[in-house]
C-alpha cells in the first residue's frame, strides 16, 4: 500500500460516518464527506490540514484557496472563512487529517531544536504577518509523519509516549519548510502576528459589544494605523467586519440550535436595529433568518465546521 494510500485508510478507518471526528490523539482530528457540502461559515481555528482525498475551497475575504491532497492548508490565526467540499463521493470520499497548532509547543520545539537564534527571532518579531492562510506541497516527510501518528490510534498504550514525538516531527517539517516564519509568529510572543491574535481573542469575547478602534489596539498593544493595517493584512477584513461575522455567525447558531426568534438572536449578539440585523443576515448567508434556519435544517451538510 502507498503512503497516500495507508493516509487515506487510516483517516476512513477512524472517520465513523460524514462529518468531524476527533480522536484519541491530542487536537487531532479526522473528516469524512461522501458527497460535496454547500458553503459552510465557520470560524476557522489554527491548524494545518492535509487531504488524503478529495478537493474543497475556502474563502477568506475576497482572497479563495483551492487544495487537494497535494497541498496543505495552515491557518495561522481565529478567522471567519466559507468553506466547502468540492468534489467527493461514497466510492471515493473527502477525507481530512486536522491537527490544532498549539503555541506552547511549536515554541518549545524551537528552543529545543535549536531554532531560536537571535538574529532569526529579532527578524520575526519585525516581519509583516501575511495572510492568516497558506497553502504549500505536501512533502513525503511531513506525510509520512502524519501516517505514523495516526497508527499510533490503534495502541492506545502507546499514545503518551509516542504521540508527542510525532506530533513535534510534524510540526519540525513546517518550521524546516517553507512556512518555517508563519510558525515562528505563531510561537513569538513580540510577534505582529501574536499581537493581531491578541486582538481577535479580545473581539471574540466582547464581539457583542461597542468598541473602538483605540481599546482594540491598546489591547494588541500596538498604534491604531498599525491594528488597522496588519489586522486587514491577516484577516482580509477590518475588525469591525470581523466582529459582525462573529455576530452573525453566533446569532445563526442561536436561531438554528436554541429556537431563538430573529429579535432575540440579533439582540443578544449586539443588533439594535432587527432590520439591519434581518439586511445584515441576508447578505452574509443568502436569506433571512427563518428561511435560513429552514434550509439549514433541510440540509445538514451546510452545519459541518469549517
């Protein structure tokens, strides 16, 4: 069996039916689809995703990223994107290896690698962040470390010891690879990238609320034309933009999942007005909330994270 291969079994192997599944293993996760999926809105978290099948768009902005299995995916910061599934079968589905990117340990690795070298490190903290997402090629190194981590789910004693070696191998091809800075801003607490994550962690918890401009940047500790334009840069949005995603997203799920009214839902996520909220809703997701969440619910596909 070919390294493509054994990926694509072992990632069916664990994927019990369509949809997410996580797995034994720390903030890893596999996905199935058997069919291509409608565009899906979704907060995209951090982490680097590699196909064994399939292929899937997803739009950040107005910027669009197509990939199958010979590329990967990393995504650097929290960011609103529409993703979907653009080709996959039952004879031959999408399959997904996702793996979180934890800071602490890309960080860690770095030091212990010897990667941390001044000159390096005083150039990241300068560098512009680029876009939150990246596709590069996958090399028969970083999928071969991903095979072997995901062999490790049928030793669940093994899991402790082995799994972090695995995990590090993998994270070690990304720093030794092209998107080698991208982790590195990850990682790098005095980094432009680490600010505008600061930034949207803050918008995230307060996306309900008012804010300014000013607070946002005291909190990224970073000037207001500085915020601006990194953040822009990141994201492909302004943080006002992405903080109405935010709300719209959140108010979706509170009418699709907890039966809120329109009213309701906009007035806990910050609306003041139900008819701007009623326009603002249609012009994200293609219909007004009641028709929305009727859809959403004629279609269960449209729900799978992006």
């Amino acid at each position: 069996m070919s390294q493509q291969a054994e990926f694509a079994a072992l990632i069916d192997q664990y994927s019990k039916g369509d949809g997410i599944h996580e797995t034994a293993l720390p903030r890893v996760a596999v996905i199935k689809a058997t069919r291509p999926s409608a565009p899906i809105h979704g907060v995209h978290q951090p982490a680097l995703c590699i196909l064994a099948q399939g292929r899937k768009q997803v739009v950040l902005g107005d910027r669009v990223f197509f990939y199958d299995a010979t590329q990967y995916l990393v995504a650097a910061v929290d960011v609103p994107v529409v993703a979907q599934v653009t080709e996959a079968s039952p004879e031959k589905p999408y399959l997904c290896f996702r793996l979180n990117l934890d800071p602490a340990t890309i960080s860690t690795l770095i030091m212990e690698a010897g990667l941390d070298h001044a000159g390096t490190v005083a150039a990241t903290a300068r560098q512009n962040p680029g876009t939150s997402l990246s596709l590069n090629t996958v090399t028969p190194e970083l999928l071969d470390a991903c095979v072997r981590l995901l062999r490790l789910l049928a030793n669940p004693k093994d899991l402790p010891i082995l799994a972090p070696l695995a995990e590090r191998e993998i994270l070690y091809r990304l720093l030794t690879g092209a998107d080698e800075a991208r982790l590195r801003q990850i990682a790098q607490a005095d980094s432009k990238l680490h600010q505008i994550t600061r930034a949207i962690g803050w918008i995230k918890q307060h996306f309900a609320e008012p804010f300014s401009i000013e607070t946002l940047a005291a909190e990224a500790r970073m000037s207001a034309s500085a915020l601006h334009h990194h953040f822009k840069a990141v994201t492909a949005m302004s943080p006002l933009q992405f903080q109405k995603q935010l709300r719209l997203q959140e108010a979706r799920r509170l009418i699709l999942l907890q039966g809120s009214d329109a009213a309701t839902a906009g007035h806990q996520v910050g609306y003041e007005s139900p008819s701007q909220f009623s326009r603002e809703y249609s012009r994200l997701f293609g219909a007004p909330p009641v028709r929305d969440a009727n859809r959403l619910k004629a279609s269960p596909d449209m729900l799978m994270s992006a």
